[in-house]
C-alpha cells in the first residue's frame, strides 16, 4: 500500500528548498516531515536527497522519482480544482422531461433563461405525456402534474394545480348544465389518457368513471373538441383559464373541484446533488409564479 504523505512530504520539500519551508505549507513540524522523507527513502530502498547542514539536493534517482510525483501531485490538485469548480457551475447535459402542453408553455422558457446563464450547461427537453421512469431512461428531472405516487424520489412542490369540468357556452345552449356528478350520465363526456375524473366530494378525494364517443392523449385535442361543443371535458387551469375568462368555455360542478393536485419538481435521490439538478430546481421554484 502506498503512502501518499510520504510522497506529499518528499515533492513539498524539493519544491520549498527546506523541510521547513515543507513543514510550514504542510502544518506540520519538521522533524515529522523528515520522518516521512526517510520512511520513503527506506520504502523504496533508494536515497532520493543528499543532506547537509547547509544544502538540500536531489539524488538522481530522487531527480527522476521527483519528476514522477511532482505531475501526479499537480494533477491531484487540479483534479480538486476542477471537482470544486464542478459543484459550483452547472455544466454537462440536463436531461428534462414534462407533459407536453405544460413543459412547452411555462417550463421550457424557464429552461431556457437558465440555460442563458450558464453556457457551459446542455439541455435535452422531452416533452410527453408518458409517465417517464426518470431513473432507468436516464433523466436528471421530472415535471410531474397531480398526486403522486410513493416512490424513492424527492419531490418539491413548484404550484397548485386545479382541473375543472367545462364544455363550451353553445354546447350549454342545447344540454342543460349538470349540478350533480349523477347527471354526468346525460353527457357525452370527452376522454383524455384516463377514463374517469376527479372530484373532490365533502373533503374525499373521489374518481368517477364517465361515458363518452370521444378519446384522445392529447390535451390540446381535447380543448378543441370542447371547444366546438363535442361534449363535456375535464381539464386542468392552464388549459382553460382564458377561455373561462372569456367565457368561451362555462365551467360546471365547481363544488365537487379536484383542488388538492399540484405540479412537482422530482429527481433522483443522490447522496451529492449535481449543481446542474441542484441549481436548476432552485431556479425553477424561485421563476415558478412567472
């Protein structure tokens, strides 16, 4: 097994001329540092400096072993430098992944600022309403919508997330409006990835199974569809929340809302976060009212 203080001790020494001037930039005294030069020396078998009262030279053998060590203790100590950079800039690849219509209209501009701060950083988007294993495909961070399920990843909180039931003010105009989950029946209620809905009913959270001719994965599909008054739809706020203002879409069945979902920020747990993960949840919860 090597001894690296001995080594270290060895290099300080012809480098500062002294076992002193060693003794001083290793903190220790110089006796000790003469102590670990004569180990190596017996170590290796070999003397490597000629002492004197007044001089300190190097051996030849101690000229060619000085030669060695010294690249490889520069080398260590860029290796240091270059971690320590590591853990304060982000740099590498972030690989990210997100619910289409979400990740491309309030992730992906937030991305993109902080990608605009950071050159040395890459950035790969995947943008899909997959459920995404974050740890076998290889992504750095997840955007996650609604509740979710116990799992070994660390999740935090980025905002509140609402869905509602709306159909479109002239589909209201031929149906009448439902004010009780019973009355769902009577419509034709469009279907996204799921086939039923969400409801939160005198505190519980509840799901509900609804009827329709209709199914799309896509959310923009299915806001077209209830645009063009096709039927009912639930959809989450930042699908609808203009066309609610406008009243272009009529929201019913408030009281049974689904209010308790919300949107994450999910990743890996890691004894020691990378700066790129560490630093970009940071600025995504700090920009996540944009």
């Amino acid at each position: 097994m090597q001894h690296w203080d001995r080594i270290e001790a060895f290099v300080e020494v012809v480098r500062r001329g002294s076992f002193a001037g060693a003794a001083k930039r290793l903190g220790v005294s110089s006796s000790h540092v003469s102590r670990l030069v004569a180990r190596l020396e017996t170590q290796l078998e070999t003397q490597l400096l000629y002492r004197t009262t007044r001089t300190l030279r190097l051996t030849d053998a101690g000229s060619v072993y000085f030669e060695h060590c010294a690249q490889l203790f520069d080398g260590f100590q860029e290796a240091l430098a270059a971690i320590d950079d590591y853990q304060q800039q982000p740099s590498g690849v972030l690989r990210l992944t997100c619910a289409s219509t979400f990740g491309e209209k309030y992730i992906a501009p937030v991305v993109n600022d902080f990608l605009a701060r950071h050159s040395r950083l890459q950035v790969h988007m995947e943008f899909t309403n997959r459920r995404v294993d974050i740890v076998d495909e290889g992504f750095d961070v997840a955007i996650r919508t609604g509740a979710l399920p116990d799992s070994s990843l660390i999740a935090r909180r980025l905002c509140d997330r609402r869905e509602y039931i709306v159909g479109s003010a002239e589909y209201f105009e031929r149906h009448a409006r439902p004010h009780t989950l019973g009355e769902l029946t009577a419509h034709n209620c469009l279907h996204g990835s799921l086939d039923h809905w969400a409801f939160d009913v005198e505190g519980q959270h509840r799901t509900q199974r609804v009827e329709g001719g209709w199914r799309a994965n896509s959310g923009l599909a299915l806001l077209d569809a209830v645009r063009k008054g096709l039927g009912l739809a639930q959809l989450p706020d930042y699908y609808v929340e203009e066309d609610l203002a406008s009243g272009r879409l009529v929201s019913v069945l408030d009281q049974y809302a689904c209010g308790h979902t919300a949107v994450w920020v999910v990743y890996p747990r890691h004894r020691h976060l990378s700066p790129k993960v560490r630093q970009f949840v940071d600025f995504l919860i700090e920009n996540r009212s944009r």
